[in-house]
C-alpha cells in the first residue's frame, strides 16, 4: 500500500479505535499490514459478492455457467484428445472410458487458476475507477477474483463427485487432505493474480501477453492430456511449473485408484510445487506492495 | 488538546518529459533499467537534475486543522485542490512531507464510488456502504434512514442502470450522509443533483459538522456553498497555500487575484463580407465575472458591419446552466442610430442592479437585421458569469435554485383581527 506507516491502522471499515495515521513518503518494499487487512475483510467479501452477483445477471441460464463453461471444455478435451487423438488409450483399459472424468479432475484446480490469471490480472484495470477515487487495501481486488472464482469451484467439486459415481470411480483415500490441496493451488492462484495484476496496470503489455501465457500454461499443466505422452527428460522442466504438481495431486485424489503412470502424480512434483508457489506468493506480494503507491497516479 | 489533522511541507511531484509515471510499457522499462543506474549517478553530481521535469501538483503545504473544525478548500482549477484531497485519503501518496490524521477518516471525492449499474439500489448501499468504509451491521441500522433520505424506496428493487440521473445521485449521496467518520473529506460533490436536494445535502453537511462535531475538509467552486459551511478557508495557488484565515477575507483574495481570462470576453475577427458580433465583455462588480446579486453590471458588445444596415438589432439573453435564457436586454436602431454605415459599433448596456439569482450563467447575443428578419451573427456559451450572494446575509442562508430572481418588495404588517 502506499507508504502510509500506520499505528493502529485505520481500516476502511469495521469500528477501529481512532488510530493515528501518517502519511509519507515511502521507499524500497513494503511489508503487507495483515491487520488492516483483516480488518477490513468484510469489504473483500463485498467485492467477491458484487462479482459473483453480477458475473451472470442477464444471462438466462445464470449461475448453470459456472458448470457449463468447464463442461464444454471437458466435451472439447475429451473429443479433441480423448477420441481424435486416442490418447485415452493411454489411460489403460479401466480409465479409458474415464477420460472425461480425467480431464474434469484438472479442470477444478485449473478453472480457478486460469481465473485468477486471466480475470485477476485484469482487475486492477478494470478496477481503476475505485483506485482512484477511494482508499482501501487494494489486495483486495486481485484477491476478490480468486475468491469468486472459488465458488465456482465448489459447484464444479459437485458436478465432480456426479461424474465419479458415473463412472464407478472411487477417491483415494487421501481425499482427506483436499482442503490441504485446496489451499495450495489458493496461494499459487493468489500469486499469479498480485503479480500479473500489479504488472498489467504498470505495463499494458500483459493485457495481451496474459492470454497467450495461460493457454501455454495449461498444456504445460497436462490439463487436457495425460502426462505420459512426453518422455522422462521433461521431468525437471515440469517440475518448475507449480500448476503441473498441483493438477497431478488433484488427479491422483480424484482418480483413487489409477496408477501413477496415468496421473503422472510423483511426490517430487508436489515438493517442488509448494516451493515455487511460496516464491510466487511472496514475489506477487511484495511486488504488488511495491508498486502499490504508483496505482493511483497510472491507473 | 491536539490538532486533529497536522501537515508539514505536503508535496506531490508529477514526473513529465520521462512520463515514467504514465502508462508504462515493458519497453520503456527495460530501456529504464538501463539508463536508471546512469541517471542515478548523474544525479548524485548534479542533483538538480532529478527535479527538472518534475511537475509539483501541490508543494510546502502546512496547515493544521483542530477537531470540530470545518476548513474551506478553494482555488482555480489545477491548483492542487484535488491533489491534496487524494494525499490525505491515501489515495496517491506524496512526494515529500508528512501529514497525520489523529481518527476515523472518510473521503467522498466522488458520489456513488463503486456503484454498480448492475445491482440494485439496495445491494449498491450495501456494496457503497461497505467501501466508504462501513460495517455491515452499521448500514444495517441505518439503512431505513439512507433509504428515507434518498426518496427512491419504490425503485430499491431496481438496478440502478434504470434510474435517473437524480435518483443514482440521491442513492449514492444518501449513503454518504450517513458516514460516522470524525474527519471527513469532500470533494464539489454537491455540484450535482437538483436544487432541492442539493439544499438537502447543504442542510446536510451543516448539521454533519456543527452538530455532531466532526471535523470537515470540505472542496468547493462554489463560493456559496464554501462561505454557508466553514469559517476558516485555505486558497491554494499553484500547488501551495496563497491565503488562509477566515473564510470571508480568503474568498475576497480569491475573487480579487488575477486578471480577467481570455474566455472571459469573446473576441472574433471583423469580415469584410458580413456583419459580425466581434467582442462581448461583462463588467461584473467584482473581478473575474463574478457578480454580486444586487450590484450593477455592464455588458459591453461591440459589432462590426462592412455595409449599412437599415434596421439593426443588438440583443442578448443571460442563460441559466440548462442554457435556458433568463432575462433579455435588446438595443434597436429606430431608438438611436448604429450600423446605418459601415463601420464598427460599441454598445454598452448598463444594468444597474442585477437581481438574478446565484448561479452560473452564459451569454447568447444576437445581431439581426429587424426589416427581414435576418441573423448575421449569433454566439452563445459566452462570458459565463456567476452571481453570488455573498455578503448579502439572511437568516437561515440561501439555497442554490430558491428562485431565479429576486426582487425588491416592501413589507407591511398590521394586525387586522
């Protein structure tokens, strides 16, 4: 935020004792001031209701989007690379009917990410007219994306559990860690969208680079694909690609019983994984936090 | 007891030339990052160097405000007025200097911030409620009374998309009425809705700062408004405080420093093959057009004609801010002789008591042959002039949009039963 060293901070909202603040110059990295943040949460909740809200006013079939639009990407996949193809073969003789439940498996930590990149570096643009003219923790617009977005996520975890029992597939029993899961790919997601929003609104270029990264991104995620269809050399590459670790974890939850051959789950993807979205999470709040001063006077 | 908001040397740099502060793009900041370290060790010899293209929108402000107090903001367009509001809401931070705020504070640099079209009038309280700065349960308790001061109850339902322009800014100033911070910061938000509810929201911001205390920085244009609402005043000039003190003593500098602008009077060149309007001026009774209700003014027009023109007519009309036309004045050739050669003409109208009403108002003159009926020449929009009721005291103030004129009238009481 803007340099503003706060003693009791004076949150945006909520019934703070009337603290000091002072307002100066500030120079260098700034840390991120939890309190005001956790103070004000009751606005990132406004925000994710207001989008949510009105994401799908005017549209007939409304909230059925949320499931609709990775559905049509689940048919797509499963035509295009499933049957066309044949890369269900490669799913071995169990899960190859599967494939759809295969591709849906991904589609959950995907959806969210992709929003969060897409959607999420977008909001500080489209957001402008808030930054200036008012003052509030302005996390809270890149974080609002990404909490919307998992909403739609917990529908699409329903529609999941449908496609599970269609096709007779049981959970691993390490289903139990989802919500773990869960939060992981809740803090890559969060990195790409303070860094991609902090990045666009300073430089108009990622407007356009944005979309071409994330469809690059998720074929190097094997969303839509199973892993196997590349060699072992790939291994380390993949492994920089926190998003590949993560959908190779859903899967493996998802898909109890299929073996890792088909997943492409390695515990060694997951370790990296979390290292790198540690590194992407503090490098997209401290770049945000850095750039935040200039947001008003480029916006 | 302290002061609730201290400021010392307050300043904003705007970097032009570079423009490193408007729309990057990656280019220009790789191409940055090669020159930066450059720069940075230029500037280390030569330090002068780094403000050379620096623009100060605001500079060496210092000012301190006690609690309760409401402070007056004015000055021309550009003279940091703004800049300033937005430093202290946090909005952009400053170049130099420190500023401290001793409690809650809310700004309103615009009505309706964050209203969505989409949501209804009821989710817009909530949603514009919320990132002014209020609690849910806190817009909760006062939704009824938000609701009543909007007037809009039947279209609460409504997306605000559909409502009239009156009703968005009823809505959305509404909510802000009903803020508890104990500093609040305004910006000209009442130069917008109609008459009667920005009297309302006058009343409003009055009862806000003198009854419940609150301290209030408070930005105007509008001379009334600023003179009803505050006692002390700031003038900023170019970014840094031209006169601070009593309100009255700070909008007579106002009104007094410099000349007239060139908008001020409209100039156009004579043709040698049409009659033309080729100057018209205002003499208002105090400097820069600005005209006390009451008080004569003068209009000056000046017409030009390559041929004789048998029956000319001179006119022209006061037009309100809808530029409806007001009053009319009219000068005719049959009652004295002008443009019956060719030549140019000055006319000069005096009024001597000008009784219309505060506001902003425009001139249209007319140049007309009378016989055919013919226009040579018509301007409009022309040496916009305010009248103010300043200095002019009534109990209870005056309100914005009363009446348009006021006349004189003598009062008689007698007890008849």
């Amino acid at each position: 935020m803007f340099s503003t060293v706060t003693r009791p901070a004076p949150a945006p909202a909520a019934h703070d004792p009337a603290g000091e603040t002072v307002i100066q110059p500030s120079r260098g990295w700034i840390g991120v001031n939890w309190g005001e943040l956790l103070r004000g949460r009751e606005l990132l909740y406004f925000l994710i209701w207001r989008d949510i809200k009105v994401r799908y006013k005017q549209a007939i079939l409304g909230a059925a989007w949320v499931v609709l639009q990775p559905l049509f990407n689940m048919v797509l996949f499963t035509l295009v690379f499933g049957r066309v193809a044949n890369f269900s073969e490669r799913l071995g003789p169990q899960y190859r009917d599967a494939y759809a439940l295969f591709v849906f498996a991904a589609m959950l930590p995907w959806q969210l990410f992709s929003t969060a990149l897409n959607s999420g570096g977008q909001s500080l643009v489209a957001q402008q007219n808030l930054l200036t003219k008012i003052y509030f923790p302005r996390l809270y617009v890149p974080a609002s994306v990404v909490g919307g977005a998992l909403l739609d996520l917990a529908i699409s975890l329903v529609f999941v559990i449908f496609l599970m029992a269609w096709y007779h597939v049981p959970p691993s029993p390490w289903i139990v860690l989802l919500p773990l899961l869960l939060a992981l790919t809740l803090a890559c997601s969060l990195g790409a969208a303070f860094l991609f929003s902090a990045l666009t609104i300073t430089y108009r270029d990622w407007r356009f680079l944005i979309p071409f990264i994330g469809q690059v991104w998720m074929y190097a995620s094997f969303v839509a694909f199973p892993p196997s269809i590349v060699g072992p050399k790939w291994r380390i590459v993949l492994a920089l690609n926190p998003m590949y670790g993560i959908v190779t974890a859903w899967r493996k939850l998802i898909l109890g019983g299929a073996p890792d051959a088909i997943t492409g789950w390695d515990p060694l993807f997951l370790v990296t994984s979390i290292a790198i979205t540690a590194v992407l999470l503090l490098l997209g709040l401290f770049y945000f936090r850095r750039s935040e001063r200039r947001f008003a006077d480029i916006a | 007891m302290r002061p609730i908001i201290s400021i010392e040397r307050l300043g904003k740099a705007y970097l032009i030339g570079r423009e490193v502060d408007r729309h990057r793009t990656f280019r220009d900041a790789l191409a940055e990052l090669v020159k930066a370290p450059v720069r940075r060790w230029r500037e280390r010899i030569a330090p002068t160097h780094a403000t050379e293209d620096a623009f100060w929108a605001l500079r060496d402000v210092s000012f301190e405000v006690g609690r309760g107090e409401v402070i007056g903001l004015i000055g021309r367009n550009g003279a940091g007025k703004s800049t300033l509001l937005k430093l202290l809401s946090r909005i952009t931070e400053p170049t130099e200097g420190r500023a401290v705020l001793r409690g809650r504070v809310a700004s309103l640099l615009e009505v309706g911030t964050g209203f969505h079209p989409e949501l209804t009038g009821r989710e817009n309280i909530y949603l514009n409620g919320s990132i002014l700065g209020m609690s849910r349960g806190e817009i909760r308790r006062k939704f009824d009374q938000i609701v009543a001061f909007s007037e809009i109850e039947q279209f609460l339902d409504t997306p605000v998309k559909r409502y009239s322009s009156g009703m968005y800014v009823r809505l959305a100033f509404a909510v802000a009425a009903h803020l508890e911070p104990e500093i609040l910061i305004v910006d000209e938000v009442l130069a917008v809705g109609d008459a009667q509810f920005q009297k309302r929201c006058l009343g409003k911001m009055k009862e806000v700062a003198a009854g419940e205390g609150r301290t209030v920085l408070f930005v105007s244009h509008n001379m009334q408004a600023v003179s009803t609402l505050t006692q002390r005043s700031l003038l900023l000039k170019k970014g840094r405080i031209a006169a601070a003190g009593p309100t009255a003593d700070v909008i007579s500098t106002y009104l007094q420093e410099g000349g007239s602008t060139p908008d001020m009077v409209y100039c156009a060149a004579a043709s040698p093959n049409a009659p033309k309007i080729t100057r018209v001026e205002l003499r208002t009774s105090e400097p820069n057009n600005v005209q006390l209700n009451g008080k004569p003014m003068q209009a000056i027009i000046e017409v030009s004609t390559p041929v004789p023109i048998d029956t000319a007519r001179v006119s022209f009309h006061a037009c309100n801010a809808m530029g409806d036309p007001v009053i009319h004045f009219w000068a005719h050739d049959p009652e004295f002789p002008m443009c019956r050669e060719a030549g140019t003409y000055r006319l000069v109208c005096a009024i001597p008591s000008l009784r219309l009403y505060m506001g902003h108002y425009t001139l249209r003159v007319h140049f007309k042959e009378f016989a055919g009926g013919r226009e040579f020449d018509m301007v409009e929009g022309v040496c916009p002039f305010e009248v103010v009721m300043y200095g002019r005291d009534r109990e209870g103030g005056w309100f914005r949009g009363t009446c348009v004129y006021l006349e004189d009238g003598a009062w008689e009481v007698a007890k008849v039963g």
